[in-house]
C-alpha cells in the first residue's frame, strides 16, 4: 500500500489567502508602501486641525508620517482599535494629560487613517484580522491536522487566528524551544508563549505536552 501525505506549508499570510479563496475576501486594492504613506500624510492634513500635541507638525515631513505608519502597524498587530487609544486617554487624563493627549492624537489620527483606507483601498497590515473575523464564522480547519513550527512568540493578531483553528482543526501541535527547567531566562519569551498555548488549550479541553 502506498499512503498519500496531504501536506500544505503556509505562513500567516498564505493562509489568508487561501482561506479568503475560500469564504471571499480577497483583496485587489491592497495598498503598497508608498500608497500607505500617501493616506497617511493625507490622513495627517486632514486631522491636524483636531490635534492636540501633533497640530504643529509640518505637513512636509514625511518622517513623522513614517513614524505614526509604523505606529499604527504596530497598534494592528496587538489588535488595538482607535476606540480603545481614546477610552485610554480619557481614563489618564486627570493624572497623566501629556501622555492622555498623545494617545488621543494618536487615536484620532489612526481613525483618521482608517477612515480614508475603507474609501476605496484595503490595508494589508489589516489582513490578518479579516482572516479571524472569517475564520469567527466559517469553519476552514474542519479534519485538518495543524503543526505549527519556527515561533517562539505571537502578536495578538496571530492569536485570534490560532483560537480559531484550535476550535476547528481535529488536532493542532506546536513545536517550541523551551525547557520547562531552565530558570536562567533564556527561554523567557518562549514560556509566556508556552503558557499562552496551555490557555487556549484549556479553553477547547486539549492537552499540552
């Protein structure tokens, strides 16, 4: 007898892809980088007159439009919304109105941003998320086996995704360099990994080994 492995190797991405092939989603108005510095210094025009901290900031400067670009990246990837900058911003401003009023810059011009990109265009920094919003209701993983390998850390955006398919798949490993026994800190980042893991587990009654 001669057995068929079904094997498929995808990152993050590849696996949007594939799962948008699917259910839909499939972008063709993805922005590159030079389109997503042009909304942004868009976004920044646009918003300054609303600015507290950021309202004198020459429009010229491409490098402060660069920084709040990979400012916002970052926010999208630890899924912070422009929502929950403001709520914070209120809760500090009576203690801490310097850093209060920077977040709510920061807010308003990520909402500002956001707001342009839905006109017409998809964020690719956005991808990820739209891939655990589909996976939230249509169900990909069904049977499958899951084996994911070469991480030792996750951004809340990759999270949502592994919740998804540790709800769906049939089964889903993980491989990761880490002695439980070792208190030298080396494996630090990989056993916040490992105890993030063991709670998703626990949460759809699977085990960890």
């Amino acid at each position: 007898d001669v057995s068929t492995i079904d094997l498929e190797v995808l990152s993050f991405r590849r696996l949007a892809n594939q799962v948008f092939r699917v259910f839909g989603g499939l972008s063709f108005n993805d922005l590159n980088e030079g389109g997503r510095l042009l909304i942004m210094w868009r976004a920044l025009r646009e918003a300054s007159a609303f600015l507290k901290v950021y309202n004198n900031v020459d429009d010229k400067n491409t490098s402060f439009a660069e920084l709040m670009l990979s400012t916002v990246d970052e926010l999208k990837q630890f899924a912070v919304t422009p929502v929950m900058l403001e709520n914070a911003a209120d809760k500090l401003q009576s203690k801490y109105k310097s850093l209060s009023d920077k977040l709510y810059d920061i807010s308003f011009i990520y909402a500002t941003f956001q707001a342009f990109l839905s006109k017409e265009y998809n964020d690719p920094s956005d991808e990820l998320t739209r891939l655990a919003d589909t996976l939230e209701n249509n169900c990909f993983f069904d049977s499958y086996n899951v084996y994911i390998d070469s991480f030792d850390s996750f951004t809340p955006q990759q999270y949502k995704i592994i919740n998804r398919i540790a709800e769906q798949a049939e089964n889903i490993s993980f491989s990761l360099c880490y002695d439980p026994e070792d208190d030298s800190g080396i494996f630090g980042t990989t056993e916040i990994t490992y105890n993030n893991i063991k709670k998703i587990a626990d949460r759809y009654n699977a085990e960890v080994s």
